[in-house]
C-alpha cells in the first residue's frame, strides 16, 4: 500500500519543491524577466522588433512552464493572468495570454504512478481496483489536483478529482512566501490590514484543498440549481469521496475555447448572461458565492446550458454582508458621497482618515459602471484593464485615496471574482442591461430578458432562497 502524505506533513512532493526553492524559481525567473524586458524594449526602440518579439514568446513559454510545473498559488496566479486582462503592452499581451492559457485545463499533469498512490491511499486499493474503469490519462490538470474519468461499479460515468500530493505544504509554502512582500504593501496602502488578508487568503486556499467541504458545497449548489433551465452543476457522488479525491458526475461538453471558436454571436450572449446571472445571482439568492471564475471551470454541452464545475473557493455570506452590498446602490445611483461613506465605514473600509468623498464615489462609480443606469452596456478587455488599474495600480489616479482604505476580509473574494468575471464577459463580448437584469434578484424585480422569464418559475419555486 502506498505510503499516506500524512505521515510527514512537512515533507511536500519533491516534484513541488521546497518553499526556499519555490522562492528561489520564482525569484530568479522574475529578474530575468525584469532585464529582459528592458533588454527588449531598448531593441524595439532600435528598430529589431524580431528580437524582441522572440524574447516575449520565451519569456512566456517559460512562464507558463514554470508556475504549471510549481502547481498551487503559483500556478493559479498564472491562470489567472491567462485571462484577466492585466495592463500588458497591446503588441505582446496576446503572447503571454496564449502561452498561459494553457494553464487553465491542459497544464503539465502529474506522472500518473503518484497519482494512483493517492487514489489507493485515500481507498485501500488501487484505483483499477476500486472503479469499474480509470482512465490513467488526465481530462484536466489544475492547480490543486487533476482530473481522470472514472466509472463506478454501476456503470455511472464520473470524473476523478485527485489532490496533488504535498500540494497543502507547496500553497502553504507560497502563502509564507507572500507574506514577505507585506512591508512593500503598506508603503503602497498604509490603511491595508495585511493580517486579517492573509488570515481570509490562508482560510480560503485552505479550503479549496479541503475536497470534502467542496464535495458540500457543489451539492448545495446543485440542490439549488437542479432543473433550472440553463444552469447545470455536475451531481457528487458523496459514498465515493474521500479527503483527497471528488467523484462527480461526468459531463459532456466544449471548453471555454472550443466555444468561442464555434459559437454564434446569439449563442455567446446567452452564455454571458447565464455566467452573470449563476456569479451574482448565487450570492444574493442563495447567499452563497463560488469564487474563482476562469475560462477552464466552463463547459458548455451546445444545448444553450452552461455547466459550472470547480466549487473549491465557496464561500457563505452572512445577512448582514448581504445587506451592506445591497446598501451600496442606492447612494452609487443617486451620486450621494455622503451615503456611500456612511455604508463604507460601516462595512470596515476606513480604519483610520477617511478619504474624499467625491474622488470615492469617482472611484466606486467606475468599476460599477455596467450597473449605474438600465441602458445597454457592453463589456471590454479596456473596462476589465481599466477597473483592475484603479483598484491595483498606482498609474489608476487613485493611489492617494486607495492608501486610506482597508479591504475587509469577506471582499476579497468579491475583488476576485468581480474582476474574473468582468474579463470573462469582455472575451464574450457580453451586452445586456445588467441592472435591470441585477435588480431581479436584489429586489425581485419582475424579469429584464427573455432569460430572466425562463428561470423566474424556477426561482419563485425554490425553497432555498435566503
């Protein structure tokens, strides 16, 4: 039998490496990097654009190398790099978000040898003998575990979710790594309560390595979401799931790619809206939010549903966040500073000198943009750039109020998916009237689109409303 990862806790998988050598790759390949570009943008400027453009495509196969091979945060910082839409020169972005790309469903698997282990570790048995059928293969690779199609003894088709081993320690690893960096972050914001981030950073990685919490939670989410008529969450097979394995149902269906490459203009509305409607709509329905939105945890069957796969970064909101969310709107739609500091404050964002009350409401109407009025609004890579440069960036404008702000732990989840979502919908092209549609479940307000009348029948049934 395969010797349990918990019998030396400390002791991650080698392929995963120790924290000082996570700390040294990452380290070394960042001021690499760092003189290359200079190197490059002094080529350009010479006229060899060759050279440059052949330094950019290196420097991104070998990122993308790099944090697939590291797994855990690192990796999912690639991932996410690989579609929000970060503030890259025009001419070079596309090669780093093609080359990253390959991180959110086809990174570099694990030797399948180490994960049978897991399987017959977590088991008693090795997986040939605990399913009727494992495909040795992975579906998917990600940056927690990987993913094989199985089939139960019944004939059921599901897939394997399998922790990397040692991957607790690598993040942990990472996470200590991080936490470095919290001198720089408070000479950018001095207000910032580093603490209390990490603590809901630490809480929320844990989490998704906590492959029973997440088994709860997809149920929960496809208790809730069972006949509706274009969400679907794979059904879990909770008899067949262990701490470090998720057995669901298998389902068909295109990637985030293979749909775009395929999809009508309808089509891809229709998707955008779905996307909107599960993100935002699960959190002030059901008060429950999944938390990490990118393009590899899509799959869309070409029947008009999308399937939502991936539960790992969940996270229940309180009433009472709900309800300081919610009071927010009245005062960003009546232009009202006065009000938006009262609900601010009241929510945790001023722990010290509060900012100018014009130049917040400037700041907050800005990334709310799609929801001010119930005209049209279409989303952009340029609104998804702009929004992370005025939340993140000193070059925003907005670095003297941001360095009066705290971030209280619970949005942090939001600052994540929120910005996710809005580069999602900028590939889709998406366009609707997202307040109208928003209003239906803040306020139950009667149904803004078509969509919006398919599932209010669904909706007003639902005994899981919160």
């Amino acid at each position: 039998m395969a010797r349990s990862p918990d019998d030396d806790p400390k002791a991650p998988s080698p392929a995963l490496g120790s924290r000082a050598s996570r700390a040294g790759d990452l380290a070394k390949f960042s001021a690499n990097a760092g003189v290359g570009m200079v190197a490059a943008r002094l080529r350009q400027m010479a006229g060899n654009d060759d050279a440059a453009d052949a330094f950019h495509g290196r420097t991104a196969q070998q990122a993308a190398e790099l944090l697939g091979s590291m797994k855990g945060l690192a990796m999912k910082m690639g991932q996410i790099a690989s579609f929000v839409d970060v503030d890259l020169p025009e001419e070079v972005r596309d090669t780093y978000r093609d080359q990253l790309a390959a991180l959110q469903a086809a990174a570099p698997a694990m030797d399948t040898a180490v994960i049978a282990e897991v399987i017959e570790e977590q088991y008693g048995a090795p997986p040939e003998a605990v399913f009727a059928s494992w495909a040795p293969e992975p579906i998917a690779s990600a940056s927690i575990g990987q993913v094989h199609r199985a089939t139960l003894p019944d004939g059921t088709e599901v897939i394997t979710k399998v922790q990397y081993p040692g991957i607790a320690e690598a993040i942990e690893h990472d996470l200590d790594n991080a936490e470095v960096l919290a001198p720089l972050v408070k000479v950018v914001s001095p207000n910032l309560q580093v603490k209390p981030l990490m603590t809901e950073l630490r809480d929320r990685m844990r989490d998704e390595l906590d492959y029973q919490r997440e088994a709860q939670y997809q149920h929960a989410f496809a208790q809730r979401y069972d006949g509706h008529p274009f969400v679907r969450i794979p059904a879990v097979h909770a008899d067949w799931c262990r701490p470090r394995v998720l057995v669901a149902d298998y389902v068909r269906g295109a990637s985030f790619e293979t749909m775009l490459q395929t999809a009508t203009e309808e089509d891809r509305q229709r998707y955008a809206e779905a996307i909107y409607r599960f993100s935002f709509g699960s959190l002030h329905r059901f008060r429950l939010f999944n938390g990490d939105p990118h393009p590899g945890n899509y799959l869309f069957p070409g029947d008009g549903t999308v399937v939502f796969v991936d539960f790992g970064a969940v996270k229940a909101f309180s009433s009472e966040t709900r309800s300081l969310i919610r009071r927010q709107l009245a005062p960003l739609w009546e232009q009202d500073p006065a009000a938006l500091m009262d609900v601010f404050d009241e929510a945790g964002f001023f722990p010290g000198s509060r900012p100018d009350p014009e130049r917040l409401m400037e700041w907050f109407r800005l990334f709310n943009r799609p929801i001010i009025d119930h005209d049209p609004f279409t989303y952009t890579a340029e609104f998804a750039r702009e929004v992370i440069t005025a939340t993140s960036d000193p070059r925003g404008g907005y670095l003297d109020m941001i360095r009066k702000l705290n971030l209280p732990p619970d949005y942090l989840v939001l600052n994540r998916i929120q910005w996710g979502v809005n580069s999602i919908l900028a590939m889709l092209g998406a366009r609707n009237r997202w307040r109208s549609i928003s209003e239906e479940f803040w306020f139950g307000a009667p149904p803004a689109t078509p969509m919006g009348e398919e599932e209010r029948p669904f909706i007003d049934a639902s005994p899981y409303l919160a």
